[in-house]
C-alpha cells in the first residue's frame, strides 16, 4: 500500500483534468524529482496508455482493471494496487461511487 501522507511536496495547483472530468488528478514532485498524481475516478470505464511504468494504489473505493492484452478484469478495492507495464495501458471501470488513487511513476 503507497503512502497516505506526503512530506516536503511541491504540489501542481493546476489539475490534469480527463474525459469530461470524470477523472482528475494532480501532480506532486517530490525529493529527488520522483512524481505522483493523486486523483479521483467517478463512474465510467476509461483507457489509459502509459509511457513509463505505473503503480496505482486504490486508497478508496473500487474499481475493476483490465491490463491492455489481458482477457479479464481485475477488481481493486481501497488498500490494493496494480502495476501497468510502461509503453502498455489499461481500461478502468467504475461501477459507483468514487475511487481515489495514487499513482506512482516508476
């Protein structure tokens, strides 16, 4: 599980708003110049490509997961996580509510 507090953060004010705003997250720039976002899924299924490798830590809420050239979906619930190969991707499907992430690029 990925940590829930952040010390000695730069946070991005402006966020990274995505499909209509059914998604949103914001960056932060840590020690070292390791990036994150933290964000919100509200209900809906979304792709997302990834460049470098991703883990994204569910820290609320549920959603389910298919990793791009995966057959099935995966369901995560607050507590658990996924990795995403980079230069891959993955749809993400929430039922109801909201799931809130952090992703960490690796």
């Amino acid at each position: 599980m990925s940590e829930l507090e952040f010390a000695n953060v730069k946070a991005v004010a402006k966020a990274n708003v995505y499909f209509d705003g059914k998604v949103v997250s914001h960056t932060i720039l840590l020690a070292g110049g390791r990036k994150k976002t933290l964000g919100l899924i509200y209900p809906g299924e979304f792709h997302f490509g990834t460049d470098a490798p991703e883990r994204m830590d569910i820290v609320a809420g549920r959603c389910r997961v298919r990793l791009s050239g995966a057959d099935g979906w995966q369901e995560y619930e607050a507590g658990t996580s996924f990795a995403v190969p980079g230069k891959s991707g993955f749809d993400i499907s929430v039922a109801s509510g909201i799931a809130e992430y952090v992703c960490s690029f690796e």
